[in-house]
C-alpha cells in the first residue's frame, strides 16, 4: 500500500446538526410561493421566459471540484463505485487506501485543502475564455457542500479548507463583471452511498450517518423528509447566494420530486422578482414541464434549431468531469465547433473544468479555456447576442444526436459551416463559421449561393472577422466563394429590410 492521505480525526468533527423539525422553513417556502407572482402548478409556472441576458450570453464555466478531487482516479463518481464491489474503484481503493472500514471516501477531507485556490485568479481566467456566466457544482451527489450550509456539517466551510468556496467564488464572480450560478445534485445523494451498506465499511458506522446517509436503494422512491431536505437546501442556496442560473442533474426526474420541483420553481421565480433579476433553471430529460424551465442536454446537441433556447453542458475532458490524472481532453478546435454548433441551434454552451484538490486548474484546461477566449475575441460577433438563422448549418458530416454522444467528436471538413445571424429585429447581418479550414484556402458556402433562395435580401458586403483587409468574394448560383486564411467567420451584411422593399417594389 502506497503512502495515504492522514485519515480524519472523528474527535475534530463538528457536532451534527439537527434538522429533524422543517416546519417553520417550510412555511417560510409557502409563504413565498404564495406571494406570487408564480404559483406552484405547471400551468403558472409556464408563464416562465428565459432572460435576454441568458439568450445573448452563449457560453459559461461549469466547475466539478470537490472531495473526489483528493482520490482523482476515473471520474468524480469515485465515492459511489469504490465503495462497488468488482469496479476498478474498489480495487484501487483497497490497494492504495486500505480496508474500506478504516479508511473511506469521509477521509479524503482533510486532503482537500484548497491551498492555492484564488478565486479572482480563477475569474479572470474565466473572463479570458469569454464566459458570460459561471455555474459551480455547490453539492455534487457525495453529499459534501461546497458552500457554508446550515443543514449539514459535512461542508467545505467546516471541514477541510474551512472556508466558503462556493461564496468566495460567486463574489469573484460578481466582481469580474459575470452572472453567478449554482448546480445542485443533491438528489442523487438518496442512493450514492449505497454500496457501502453491502460489506463492512464505514459507511454502516452510525457516527457518520449524517454524510453517508440515507444510502438507500435506487429502486426506492425518496421518502418526504429527504425531499423535504432536498428542497430546503435548495432554497438555501438561493437566499444565501442568489445565483441566477440553478442547474440540476437528472435524478430530479423521479416522480417523487414532482411537486416538490414545482414548489422549488415557483420560490425561486418569486425570489428573484423580488431581487428584480432574471434567472434561468437547467434541467434534464422530461423532470419539469416543458416552457416552465430550459432544457439541458448532457454532453450533446439538437438535430436541427430548437424554437426555445436550450443548454449543452459538457466538458473539457472525454473521460471526467473532476480532476483525474489520465485525462483524455478534447482538442480547442473540438471545443470551437461544438460551441458554434450548439449557437446555431438556439443553444448555450456550458463547459466544465475540473480543479485540483489545491486549488489550482490544470495547465491543459487552462490553455484550452485561453485558446477559446482568442478565438471568441476575434469572432465573437458571430457567437454572442446572435439567434439562429434560416437553417442551423451544412457541410458533408453528419454530428451525432442526443445525450452522450460527444465521446467520438466528428471529423470535420472545410464545407462544414454552421450559421447564425445578428439579433436585431432586422437580422442585417450573417455569419458563417466553417467547423475546419478548406484545403486550398478557399471557403465555398452552398447556402449563400443566388440559387438556394435562403438569403431574402441581397448582400451589400462580405467580410471576414478578425482580417482588415477586404475580402475577396463572388457569389453564383450555387455558392458564395471567399477567399480566407484558415478557418476564418464569413460575415454577410445584408441590405436593409426597408431599401430591399424599395427596391423590389421599383423593379416591379
């Protein structure tokens, strides 16, 4: 067995909170749902509309930090599978760590200091990749919080770093001019532990029931004091940090949540307009009704446009979402196009990066959030504030649909172009963004051609982002054919609605 991390010390724990009695925040939950101006009912509740902001933004940091960074081997489901019988998790465990009783996933706490975490160094990088928006996971399915919780003493602030991440970070967010958010997957702490409770570990200890807990079986629906408790730690989140995108994962789905994820949308909708924000819940699957809440695809993307503005969350990384040493990433250009391909769908782009228990982001992810953010400084004009155009795209490569499907990312070629258009109502401007550089420099794009009837107004000017000089254009029947260096954003500036209405009705 390899050297370990110093297990914890129980004697340094602080003593367990109570909170058996919800009743009093309970009604403080229904005294603000029945406030207004939403109501706990889906019909209400459909009342809701995504924020402009959220619409323009395009592109946000999702963070994956926490205990699982400490043992950083497969992915961040490490607490749920080393405690798995037959997975590599629990292999690796017992070699390195030891027999699951005496050291288990509680241990890794005092590893995870944060010695080096900075969170204005982390903005600022977040600023240069181009985020408008960032969303850390303040309680992943574990059960350790991220943020300084009045119901739980298994959190960053008391144990650990003791310090509040999740509040020193939504600070410096605030400060670098950015939309704070939060992810909570709390609901997935019903079963995680599960595993603990079929051999000897310390998972079955009573000392620790408050964090392991309720490890209960996944064919089992929650029992209402956990829903009870999912519901209150949400709501805590809200009034303690008012973040203005609330993401959840897909548990949340389990008919059990149903009427509580309505109480839960209707006191943060109501909380809000009382701040007089605008705020954004994410969810997946079919867990809220749709128009009530935006739809998020896990690491994928829509066919075609989607009327309403939808999210893609994915990550840097093929192979986790936390910190691991055997990363294998994506490519920048990977990232680009998935970027480019989710705007021109309606859609906003959440990418994840995974700290290191230090504190500190990865060299890798760092250069890959930089060359993002010097693309983004070049052509973003044809990312933010845009909506979709005719179509979403063309090119000869067909893109996977669904969840999950952006392990294998597409060979693309230089016909391949996704397109979006500027957001005034007039729409005076186009943009194609080919997906990789044509071979002989010359960027050839069917859709603009004279023939395929998708531009309804002529073209006044063609430009290239990011290149002074004019470009050099020609549009036939079957093609717009500019000449660029690399992969370069065509931009279309369009004649304006009125002139184009002149003049057709002169030539009639």
């Amino acid at each position: 067995m390899t050297d370990a991390p110093r297990p914890l010390d129980p004697s340094t724990l602080p003593d367990p909170i109570d909170v058996s009695d919800n009743s009093a925040a309970l009604a403080g939950v229904r005294a603000v749902i029945d406030a207004g101006p939403f109501a706990d009912d889906w019909d209400s509740l459909r009342g809701y509309r995504p924020p402009r902001w959220y619409e323009d933004a395009k592109f946000g940091i999702f963070i994956h930090w926490g205990v699982y960074s400490v043992p950083a081997f497969n992915n961040e489901w490490y607490s749920r599978n080393m405690y798995r019988e037959g997975t590599e998790e629990f292999a690796h465990h017992a070699e390195v760590y030891g027999p699951h009783r005496d050291f288990g996933y509680k241990d890794f706490i005092p590893a995870f200091t944060m010695d080096d975490f900075d969170p204005d160094a982390w903005a600022e990088l977040f600023r240069q990749a181009g985020a408008q928006f960032v969303v850390p996971v303040a309680e992943h399915h574990d059960g350790f919080a991220m943020y300084d919780t009045h119901r739980s003493r298994w959190s960053a602030a008391q144990m650990g770093p003791k310090r509040d991440v999740f509040g020193e970070l939504s600070a410096a967010t605030d400060r670098a001019w950015m939309v704070r958010g939060a992810s909570s997957h709390r609901a997935e702490h019903w079963f995680f532990m599960n595993g603990g409770t079929k051999f000897d570990s310390d998972v079955l200890h009573p000392e620790f029931q408050d964090f392991y807990g309720p490890a209960q079986r996944e064919e089992t629906a929650p029992n209402e004091r956990f829903l009870e408790d999912w519901l209150l730690r949400t709501v805590e989140i809200i009034d303690r940090y008012r973040p203005q995108v609330l993401w959840f994962d897909w548990w949340i789905e389990q008919p059990a949540f149903k009427p509580y994820l309505a109480q839960l949308a209707a006191y943060y909708y109501n909380r809000a307009a009382s701040w007089g924000r605008e705020v954004v819940i994410n969810y997946k699957w079919d867990a809220f009704a749709p128009g009530s809440a935006v739809y998020d695809i896990e690491r994928g993307t829509m066919g075609d446009i989607r009327p309403e503005v939808w999210q893609n969350d994915t990550s840097v990384s093929k192979s986790a979402w936390s910190w691991v040493r055997n990363h294998e990433y994506k490519t920048v250009d990977d990232l680009i196009a998935e970027l480019a391909d989710v705007v021109s769908k309606n859609g906003v782009l959440l990418l994840n990066i995974g700290p290191k228990p230090d504190g500190t982001i990865p060299e890798a992810e760092q250069t890959l959030l930089r060359s993002i953010g010097a693309w983004l400084a070049r052509n973003g004009e044809a990312i933010y504030g845009t909506r979709p155009w005719v179509i979403a795209g063309e090119g000869p490569t067909e893109v996977a649909v669904g969840s999950f499907v952006d392990g294998d990312a597409a060979e693309f070629t230089g016909a391949d172009f996704r397109f979006t258009a500027s957001a005034h109502v007039t729409g005076d401007s186009v943009y194609a963004i080919p997906l990789a550089a044509p071979a002989d420099g010359v960027l050839r794009i069917r859709s603009f051609g004279r023939g395929a009837g998708l531009l309804s107004r002529r073209i006044t000017k063609v430009t290239v982002l990011g290149q002074s000089a004019p470009a050099e254009w020609e549009q036939t029947a079957g093609e717009l054919i500019v000449h660029a260096t690399g992969a370069a954003v065509v931009k279309l500036v369009l004649e304006p609605e009125a002139v184009q209405a002149r003049t057709d009705f002169l030539h009639q």
